[in-house]
C-alpha cells in the first residue's frame, strides 16, 4: 500500500479527485504507537495514535468489541466497578458486537458503550483511566482500541458527555486570546481539535508546541520501551473467492492427505463446466458439478475435490489490457516484448465509480507482476479521463430506472453527425450533463451552413491548388487564414492534451463564422489568384470536421475533388508565423467590470503606456472621471485592469 500510495503523487495525468479517492482509500495515517498497561494484571493496550500530544488528555480507554480483551472479559465476567452481572455485561457486550459496520455510527451518530471495571494506566503519568468497550471503534483499523482524548476529539467528547466522563483540555491555541474552556472545560459544547501550545496539565511538556511535543514524546516513549514511531492504513486485503458460476476457477486443490495442493503448470487453465445447474438458492453452482469437483491430488494421485468458488471478475480486468497486446500466446498470459513496446496506456478512459475499485487493483497488479520481474512498468496508465455522466432529471440515465432516451427519434429528423455533434458539444467530457434536445437545432444549422458554404464554392475552386503566395491576401483573407489556422491548433490542442471536444467543436463554429465573414467581403468566385486560401480553409475544415461529423467530412472531402478517405489524410498542420498579430485588443475594466477595449501593438508591454492608452478610451475616462486610480494590473495581451478610489 505503501508504494502504492506514493506513486499517487506521480500520476500527473490522472484527476486530482481520482487521486484523492484513492488516497483517502488507503488510508495512511502516521502516528505512533502506544503501549497502556492493564492495571492489577499483566495485560496491556496498545493503541495506534496520530496526536501523541494530547496523551496527557486521555480520560478513558476504548475497546472495539472483536478486541481479544473484550471477548475475555466478556466471558470472564466485568471487573468490580461495573455494577453489572456477568450476564447483563456480556449481553451489553454481544449487543454491540453484532451491530454490522453500516451501523455502528462512527463520526456521526448515537455512541454506546459498556464499561469494564478495569483500567489501564497512562504511560506518561501514570493515571488510571477506565476501559470502556464501544459502538465507534472498529478492530480492524488500528489496533482495535484507542484513547479517550474529549477535549480535542468530537467523537470522544460526544462519547464523555453521554457517559459524564472527564474532559480535560491539554493543547490551547498559539494564537489569539485564550479560549474560556481551557479554565472551564465543562462549559464546552464540542471538542476542540486544535494544534498550539501545550497546557501545564502536560507537566514537563507544557509550553511546547504540537509538532515538538509530538517529537519528544516518541522519543521518551521509545527510551522507555513503550511506544514507537508507527504507519497505518485504513486499506485491507482484498477477498477475490465469489460463489458464483461466472468467473476464473480458483486453480487450488484440497487433498485429505496432502492438504491444499496448486494445480500444476501443466494442467492450467482450469476451465468452467458447461453442464452447471444454476438455481438461485445459494452457495457456489459449481457445488454440484461432480465431474468438476472430484479430481485427483497432483501430489499422491489420491482422490481429492476442486475448490469451487470462482475469483471475483475484478481479477479478470485488472490486468485484461495486457492481454490485449498478445490475444494469440497460447504459452503466456502476455509477450512481454510487447508489454514493453505499448506500455504503459496513454489514456484510459473509464467511470469515476470504478476509482477505489478496478482503478486501484489493476495498478496494484501492475505493480505485483513489476515486482515479479514479469513487467518494467510500475503504472498501467499515463493518462486517465473519467467520464461524465448524462443525466435526466437530475439522475444518471440508466435502464434500470426507465429515463433513457432513445437517440434513434433525433438521428431520423436531424442526422447522425449533428447528433453526435449535438452530445460532444453539450459539455466537457468530465462533467455531468442535464440532457436537453434544445441545442440539437443550433448544432444543425451548424453542419447545414458548413455544407452550403463549401457546395456553393465547389465550381469556384476546380483546379484550385491549396497553396499561394500569402503576401498578396487582402485584409479579410489575411484575417481568415490566421483563423484557420489558430482552429487548427486549438483544436489539436483540445483532442491531444485536454479532450475537451465541446471547445473543439465551438472552435470549428467561429472558423465557419469567420469563412462567411471572408465570403461577405472577397467571395470565393471573385478571389482570382487568392481563391487558393479558400481551398486551403475548406480542406481543413473537412479533415478537422470528420473526427466530430464523419460522414459530412468524408462528403466535402470528396465534394472538393479528392478520392478516398478524409480520415487516411495527415492531420493539418499550424505555421506559427501565420498565427502572429501586429495588433491584438486589450479588454479595460474598471473596477471589475469590462468597460471597453484597446487596439496597441503586440509586443507593447509598458505598463505605464497600456494604463495611458486605456484612459485615451471615451467609456474608460468616463468611469474614471473624479476618481483616483488606486491600483492599475496589467496582463500584457490580455487586459488592463484599473481600481478607483
């Protein structure tokens, strides 16, 4: 889990949501470890703490009710103070071990207990404290049992209030006046979790802060031989049996005189039966396939039974992409040459509900077959992208509960490209979307405008090459080429680095508006020797197009004279000496709010003239009239900004 957590922070591709899931999921915590002795016994406690400082404000200790000192106490019987007989103890006690996970209440939620009639004695100072057996704490996280700080844990104090225990503050703030309960603590409504300054209450520690006190006290409970430094997490094993029929054999044999025997080599894989009866009612199908079950011991020939469950299909697709690079190996699970060629993925793209699930084991496996020497990677994907959701009334689409909509309806009224145009532009590809058909008629009209323009341009452009000379364009074809070839860039950009296909597609409907602008001023019949320009813009736009609208961009590629497939064409390229400006607009706010722009030259970037040119602005002067300009920000290429006063 470890090496597993720490490779989180490489994962630059992956969402930092992702990333947090899993690294809540894990768990690490670090802490120290600390051993309580069982007063008048030779028993001990040992709890896992990740604030040692606040040790001298423990008031009680907590045992989760699977702990091994509670299960004895609870047939032993409670210690003297309890005022309880042994049956009502171990009643009090059962009842709260057979409260399930989900509701046994944690942070959140009514907290019970039993108390013990023993105590356990504070290795610090020596105090008594008594051991109470609890709804919140759980065995297998930590060590099953923890100390009862109240004044600086809210699921302790909600616990003190409940059973009138002790509460004693230990560490007050550093900074500010200090709070009233650190003299009345029993006028406290919730716990204080704070890190600060030592209370005297902490003897010779008083008056260190946190982190020091921290320090010293693993060294004094290490030269005291009763605490250490120590790491725990919250991650557990994974249980991969499944009583199902579907799912890979668990290759393991049990012999009545060798015992649990691996199937040989030679005789993998195990294959399922096909002559299983699959009734529903409970335990593992193949149970009752006795050609399946009855098998002989690899080791002695005698008789001996198949285990019969099946590994969960999380196994399965935890390392299925590497089977991917060698479907035909009938001798290994995958060649590792190519493992070693495609490794690792360049993107993978999956639900965000898989994040602590298949997302977590199959770069768990990639790091177990890396250990085993079967892999060089130690990370399966370079890059991950969890896809939205599309909802419908608030609620992710899904069969099961009946709000899915049929696309068939929009494809015959408006096509399949505009639809598919219609869902890629909807929003970002990470993000949930509320499905509303009103924007399917804009995303029509958009392809409708695109073919028309490039139809009606065809005759224009025959024997029309894609290339000129660039110095004799006219202002509007200047400004067009620069368009094309700006989209072409953004457009990689967003399909290579941010898969954000909407922006893309946006970036496509500005170039269009750009094309009709163009056409307005120099149209494609009376461009003469600069119609090469058009040619070159429409040719992009079919290859850019086909990605998004594919069976519209194969018809202006072919409309445009060319024979074959747009897609086996090269991508279009970006001169970025076409994308260079003279001039560029400056957006002016004035105290936040856009209040006109100015044309300067692109490469002026003296803050004092791009503040003068702004207050040249007729609506800039105007908002700045009568006022002292308190503070002037200058983004050069950008904006000006201006805060009056």
């Amino acid at each position: 889990p470890l090496r597993e957590l720490d490779g989180l922070d490489d994962l630059n591709g992956w969402p930092e949501r992702v990333r947090a899931m899993q690294r809540n999921w894990i768990g690490r915590s670090s802490g120290a470890r600390v051993t309580f002795a069982v007063d008048e016994s030779d028993d001990v406690l040992e709890i896992f703490t990740t604030r040692i400082d606040t040790i001298f404000g423990a008031t009680f200790m907590v045992l989760a009710p699977e702990h091994p000192l509670a299960r004895r106490w609870c047939e032993e019987g409670p210690g003297p103070d309890t005022g309880r007989s042994p049956e009502e103890f171990a009643r009090g006690i059962n009842k709260l071990e057979k409260m399930t996970r989900r509701q046994r209440p944690g942070e959140t939620g009514e907290k019970a207990g039993v108390f013990t009639g023993h105590y356990a004695i504070n290795p610090f100072n020596g105090e008594r404290l008594p051991i109470w057996i609890t709804n919140f704490v759980l065995m297998d996280y930590g060590t099953g049992a923890i100390m009862g700080v109240p004044a600086h844990d809210e699921r302790d104090f909600e616990f003190a209030r409940e059973y009138t225990l002790p509460v004693r503050p230990v560490v007050a703030p550093v900074e500010g006046n200090t709070p009233d309960w650190v003299d009345e603590p029993e006028a406290m409504e919730e716990a204080a979790p704070v890190c600060g300054v030592l209370l005297p209450a902490c003897g010779d520690y008083a008056g260190m802060t946190s982190d020091v006190a921290q320090q010293r006290m693993l060294e004094d409970a290490r030269a005291g031989g009763f605490g250490d430094t120590a790491i725990e997490y919250k991650i557990k094993d994974w249980g991969v049996s499944r009583q199902r029929y579907w799912g890979t054999p668990i290759p393991v044999i049990y012999c009545p005189d060798c015992g649990v025997v691996a199937v040989p080599d030679a005789d993998l894989p195990v294959t399922l039966p096909e002559e299983v009866e699959l009734t529903g009612t409970g335990g593992s199908p193949l149970e009752g396939v006795e050609s399946f079950v009855s098998a002989n011991c690899p080791d002695c020939g005698g008789p001996a039974n198949r285990e019969t469950d099946t590994m969960d299909t999380f196994v399965d697709s935890s390392w299925y992409y590497l089977r991917y690079l060698s479907p035909h190996d009938d001798e290994h699970p995958f060649g590792r040459s190519a493992a070693d060629y495609w490794l690792p993925v360049d993107i993978y793209i999956g639900g965000i509900t898989h994040a602590v699930l298949h997302l977590l084991y199959f770069r768990f496996f990639c790091k177990a077959m890396a250990d085993l020497g079967l892999l060089t990677v130690r990370e399966p994907v370079t890059r991950l992208l969890t896809q939205g959701m599309v909802l419908m009334g608030g609620t992710a689409m899904s069969k099961s509960k009946g709000n899915v909509v049929d696309p068939d309806e929009m494809v015959r009224r408006y096509g399949v490209d505009a639809t598919r145009i219609f869902v890629l532009f909807a929003a970002p590809p990470e993000r949930d979307f509320e499905w509303n058909e009103g924007g399917i008629e804009g995303c029509s009209r958009f392809l409708s405008r695109t073919f028309a323009l490039i139809h009606g341009s065809r005759g224009a452009l025959d024997g029309v090459v894609g290339s000129g000379d660039s110095s004799k364009l006219p202002e509007a074809l200047i400004e067009l080429r620069r368009k094309a070839h700006e989209t072409t860039l953004r457009v990689t950009q967003e399909i290579d680095e941010r898969l954000h296909l909407n922006t893309a597609v946006a970036a496509l409907m500005e170039l269009l508006n750009e094309c009709y602008a163009a056409v307005a001023s120099v149209p494609v019949a009376e461009a003469g020797i600069n119609a090469w320009l058009y040619r070159d813009v429409f040719e992009r736009m079919a290859a850019i197009l086909s990605p998004f609208a594919p069976h519209l961009g194969q018809e202006l590629w072919e409309m445009l004279g060319h024979s074959g497939y747009v897609v086996d064409q090269p991508w279009p390229g970006y001169d970025a000496g076409v994308l260079a400006r003279k001039n560029v607009s400056l957006a002016v706010q004035v105290d936040g709010k856009v209040r006109g722009s100015i044309e300067v030259p692109a490469d002026l970037d003296d803050k004092d003239v791009l503040v003068a040119e702004a207050l040249k602005n007729a609506n800039v002067a105007r908002h700045v009239e009568g006022r002292t300009i308190a503070r002037s920000v200058v983004v050069p290429g950008k904006i000006v900004s201006l805060n009056t006063q």
